[in-house]
C-alpha cells in the first residue's frame, strides 16, 4: 500500500519534468548546440571568437552590467530599509504596496512609453523642476542612462521589495526583543540579528533583479540610445538574429548572457554561505 | 552589576486603545528576590513584564529603580540600558550564531576584553550545564537545551533584574520539572532578583518568594506561596489555585467563637457548616458579617482533595450537614486517585468535583462529605470583578 501511494506520487512530477524539458533543457541544449556551430551545422568556435574579437559587441558586457549591477544594488538598497521599516506592518500599508506592485503589471513598454512624455524635456517632470528653479534648462532623463536605469529599476524593485518585506517580517520579532535587552540598540540590532538573518532574501532578491535587469532590452531601446552608449548585449543579440541572420552567433551572445548571469549568481551566493549559516526563520521551539 | 535595593512598580497602567491590558499596577521588589505574576491566558501578566522591560511603553505610572525614575510614562531608560536580562518562552536565540556566540552578544556589546569574554561565556555554559556545546547552532539542540543557552546568554551579563516570560512553557512534562529544579537551583546560588511570569501554580508554588495573582491587568492577591494558596484573596483566586468547588449560597447562622467563624451556608446541593480561621481584623471576616447581616450571597471554595466519599447510610448518622449527595457522571482514573465528577442530587447544574481512592462507577450514587475547616467562604458573588488590597 505505502509503495504504491509513493509510485503514485512519483507519478505527479511528471507534467513538471516535461515542462522542464520542453521549455528549457530542449531550447537550452539547441542553443548551445546552435551557439557551437557553423549555419552548415558544422562545428565551430567561432562564433565565439568573434564575439570576444569584436570590440563593438564586447563592450556590450560593460555596458550591460553597468546598468545592471548599480540598478540592482539600488533597488535592493532601497527595499531593505523599508522593509525594515514596514516589518511590523505601518498605516497605509495596502496602499504603498499596490503603487509598489503596479509597475509589475504594467509591463516594460508602458512603462518607458510613459516616461518618455513624464520625463522628457517638455514633462511635468521638468515643468515642475523648472518652476522651482531647481535647474536652468530641462534636465535629460530620457535617451541617455538615466532614462534606462530609472525604467530598469521600476522593473525590477517591487519583486526586491516584495521578496524581502515577506523575508523580514518572518523573522520571529522577540529575537529583535532579544538584542534589545541584551544591550543592543537599533542600529546593533539590525546589523548584529536581523540583517545576517535577511542575507539570504536578499542574495535571492539581488539575483533575480540582477537577471532581470540584465537581459534588459526594451528599455534600452525606447529610453536610451541603443545604436550607441546603451547598446545594451540582449541587444547584440537581436541585432545579430535578426538584424544579419546569424542565429549561430546570435546563439553564442545568448550563452554568453547566461554564463555571465551565472557567473554573477555564484558571486552572490558565495558571499551569503560566507556571511549566513543556520536557519533563518524561527519559528517555536 | 549596578547594585539597589529595591526595584518599585508605583501605579503602572498599560491601555491598547480600549482595553487596559495593566491596571494600575503597584508592587515592589526586594533585592534576591524570586517574584511570580500567576494568571490565566490574558490576564496582563507577559505585558506587565514587558512594560517593566521597557520593550512596551507604559500609559501611566512610574518604575523606580530605588530613587533613580526608569520610567515615568513620559521619558523612560531604553531596554537596552536598564541592565535587565529577558527570558522567552521560545527561547529568541538567535539562529545565525553559535551557543558561545550567543551567550557573548551582549559581552562583545560591552566591548570587552576578549579573554574576559571567553571566560564568562565558559562559566556560564557550564553553570547551566551545557559544556561542549559551545560551537553548536540552536537549531542542532533540543528545546531544554535553547533555554538553558537562553538562560546563560542572561545570567552571563549579571542583570539587576532577570525576567521570564513562560520560559517553561514550550517543553514537554519532564524536562519542564527538571529545568524547574535548576532554574531554582540557580537562584539560589546566583540570587539574582527575578520576575517569573506563569500560568503554572505548580511552577509559581515551587520557585516563588512571592506570588502575585493577576486577573484583567489587576493584582488580584500578593503573598507568600503558602498564603496564596491556603488563603486565596477571593473566589478567583480560589478558583485558580484548585478551589474547584464554588457553590453560591447565603448565610443561615453565624457563630463567632474567638478567632473562628462559624458559618453555616445554604447552597443549592446542600448545606454546608464551616469554620473560618479569619481573625479579627481580616477583611475577609468584616464581609462575611456584613453578608450575614445583610442576607447577601456568599461563594465557598472547596478543593477535590478535601471532600471525602463516605459509607452508605453514614451520611444519615451524621445529619444534614457538610453531606453531599451526588451520581457520579465522569470517573477519570489518575493513578493516586480518581477523579470524579458528579452532578447534585435533586439540583440541576449544581457540581461537584472530587478525588477519591474509592472506586465509584460511573452512574453510581454516593455520598460525600467536607470537614468544616477545609471549607472557605466569600463574601462576594463570583460573577463581580474581585478587587482585594494586596
């Protein structure tokens, strides 16, 4: 009887296995296949060489992290403290989360479509900076960093936000008690208890925004100047697949991305296993 | 250790909107002393201790510290400077650090030097008994052992004052009797002043100087184990130290002979002769003759244990007085004796609970009976909110 309920339950992994294999170990497996070859299927490096050869398509790897890496560390810099800060729920909560959510469900295009008027030279953004005299002429968000950055970072901070807000108050709040009576103020109860205890949210949350911030690409395109300073590797890409019909090389720009990504991924975790052992969250005995 | 004399509690009073969860809450403490709040679920008593902590603002009132005001509802001594260690129920170690870790947090926040920290962090663990256990996480122990880390991480510091917040209370029958008996051992080789916050008689009875019984954010009865519990305060009291059997009823004759009261109290099961050792002077006294005068009901208190089953037709001999008549309707066996539950003969609702060796079966009808001494009566209607100078 036991057996059989086990076989049985093996049984139920099967639609997950599948969904695995058809919509990432097969594409996956095609992609590094396709990324080693030449259009006559033959094998080749070079699609590789001339990615790392080429200085127009390498530099795309500078140009990406340097959007990536400062958005996300931002993100997640800005969601610990309010989430410290919302960890016992606040006033209004409901509200400040839907306006935290709703770029989620708003989608890149819209996003960067409304900055583009929002922001740009004649936006409110600017009418209103002007009328307080706070610069001279309109200030540039849109077609340069800072217009992808900011669209970037909408995308990506209420997945940080969320993530971590669930992380910290799960935390058991009389380990915070705790500190406090053993002589710890505030500020030595953060960074002694509860931040070692948030290292692993926000290690998961860093690596999701990173991934995601990474592989940006509508941004790039609408907010920023994509043939030039934000030629951002997804970009490459593109251009390569579909610009020059080159899905080998295209392909290669693709295992590129995801070596970088994982590369990345391993520096993160690294440094939580380092700073973070035993269990996070307490709950009794 | 910063030393004092006396910790004092003057009026204390905590509300959350609506609901006072303290009342004004007066009680002071003597230096090595082992006090217990003791109340049911809700009754104040894990707020008062944290108002006392200072982790939860008091509305009114004043905490002093012999002169020294700690807390006066306006400006108060943050947790974190008063010197006092807290104890919790689920243990709050912190999980990300190792046992000696643990215990040297609050050291390494006093910045000392590390070779007095090692030392201290040893003494205290072996105090409690975990020696070897010092680079394991909480999470590889079991629930005795994350309090005795819980317990050290405290004692490690020499709080003015060491609170405890049920910390017995997650751990299964035995190992909650064996860590009562450290916790009491520890007092009495360490003698810090201590605060135990209970539901627990057995516990509070066991390791208290004093016992202070909490109802609704009020103290309900402040005294000795002994006093507590052989001379509740009121029906609550009673009630909460095992005074299972609380019939209303009025007064019929009142006889006083000296230090003794001779009440007899008409119930509805039956009629029940007492004599009170209340002395003159008692306040418990003066209400029972302001009842008797008055024709106002009276509450007895009898514990299970001190009614007795007796003899068929022994009741006959022995006249109206003190017997019971009941059918048995719930027989517990408790391996010293049975528990039995059985409702009055001839009165519906009227209870009584009682343990007795003698086998009574279920549906059998007996007689029971109560010495005249062991029976309490007070003078005012359970339903009312007691409220009694400690």
């Amino acid at each position: 009887m036991k057996g059989r309920s086990r076989n049985g339950a093996l049984l139920l992994l099967i639609p997950a296995i599948v969904f695995l294999v058809l919509l990432f170990i097969y594409p996956f497996g095609y992609g590094l296949y396709t990324s080693l070859t030449k259009a006559d299927g033959s094998f080749t490096f070079a699609n590789y060489i001339r990615f790392f050869t080429n200085e127009r398509d390498l530099r795309t790897i500078g140009v990406t992290l340097g959007i990536a890496v400062p958005v996300t560390l931002l993100a997640v810099g800005i969601a610990v403290p309010l989430c410290y800060h919302m960890r016992r729920g606040v006033p209004g909560e409901k509200i400040i989360s839907f306006f935290f959510i709703v770029p989620v469900t708003l989608g890149t295009v819209l996003i960067s479509e409304g900055m583009l008027t929002f922001m740009g030279p004649n936006g409110w953004l600017n009418q209103l900076i002007m009328a307080l005299h706070l610069a001279q002429k309109p200030v540039q968000f849109t077609h340069n960093y800072a217009g992808v950055a900011i669209s970037v970072g909408l995308q990506g901070f209420p997945y940080a936000f969320l993530m971590l807000l669930g992380y910290i108050s799960g935390i058991n709040p009389d380990l915070e008690k705790a500190s406090q009576m053993l002589g710890a103020n505030k500020w030595q109860t953060f960074w002694k208890v509860l931040f070692p205890l948030m290292v692993p949210g926000i290690a998961i949350s860093f690596c999701l925004n990173f991934v995601m911030a990474f592989s940006v690409y509508p941004s790039a395109v609408l907010l920023g100047q994509p043939s030039g300073p934000q030629r951002v590797i997804a970009l490459a890409a593109y251009q390569w697949a579909f610009e020059k019909f080159n899905f080998n090389a295209a392909s290669a720009i693709s295992m590129i991305m995801a070596a970088i990504e994982l590369l990345v991924i391993a520096v993160v975790l690294a440094w939580r296993s380092k700073l973070y052992k035993g269990a996070s969250i307490v709950g009794k005995g | 250790m910063r030393d004092f004399k006396r910790i004092s509690v003057r009026r204390m009073t905590k509300r959350f909107g609506d609901k006072t969860a303290v009342d004004d809450f007066s009680i002071e403490f003597g230096k090595e002393e082992f006090v217990t709040f003791l109340g049911p679920s809700g009754c104040g008593k894990s707020t008062a201790l944290n108002c006392i902590t200072g982790l939860i603002p008091i509305t009114s009132g004043e905490i002093y510290i012999d002169d020294e005001c700690i807390d006066d509802a306006k400006t108060s001594v943050p947790p974190e400077k008063r010197e006092f260690g807290m104890v919790f129920q689920n243990y709050a170690l912190f999980p990300h650090l190792t046992v000696k870790e643990n215990v040297a947090f609050g050291l390494k926040l006093r910045k000392l030097p590390k070779t007095e920290v090692e030392k201290r962090v040893d003494d205290a663990l072996r105090l409690v008994h975990l020696e070897g256990y010092a680079t394991k996480f909480p999470s590889q122990m079991s629930g005795g052992e994350q309090q005795r880390v819980a317990i050290a991480r405290c004692i490690v510091l020499e709080p003015r004052l060491l609170l405890l917040d049920e910390p017995l209370s997650n751990l299964d029958a035995k190992l909650r009797v064996e860590l009562r008996y450290e916790l009491k051992a520890l007092h009495e080789r360490l003698k810090v002043t201590t605060i135990y916050v209970t539901h627990d008689q057995a516990e509070a009875l066991a390791l208290s100087d004093r016992i202070v019984v909490l109802k609704l954010g009020r103290i309900q009865q402040v005294g000795s184990p002994q006093t507590v519990f052989t001379k509740p305060a009121n029906p609550f009291v009673a009630d909460f130290v095992g005074y299972k059997n609380a019939w209303k009823g009025k007064i019929e004759v009142l006889k006083e002979n000296g230090g003794t009261l001779g009440a007899s109290v008409r119930t509805k099961g039956a009629l029940i002769e007492t004599k009170l050792s209340y002395p003159e002077g008692d306040p418990r006294r003066d209400a029972i003759i302001a009842a008797y005068k008055s024709g106002g009901s009276v509450t007895t208190a009898i514990r299970p244990e001190d009614i007795a089953v007796i003899g068929q037709g022994e009741g006959a001999a022995r006249g109206e007085g003190n017997v019971i008549r009941c059918v048995a309707d719930l027989v517990e066996y408790q391996g010293h004796a049975n528990s039995i539950s059985a409702c009055i003969k001839g009165c519906e609702g009227e209870r009584v609970d009682l343990h007795s060796a003698s086998d009574i079966a279920f549906g059998e009808a007996f007689e029971a009976c109560v010495d005249p001494e062991k029976v309490l009566v007070f003078a005012m209607p359970e339903a009312s909110p007691a409220r009694s100078a400690p």
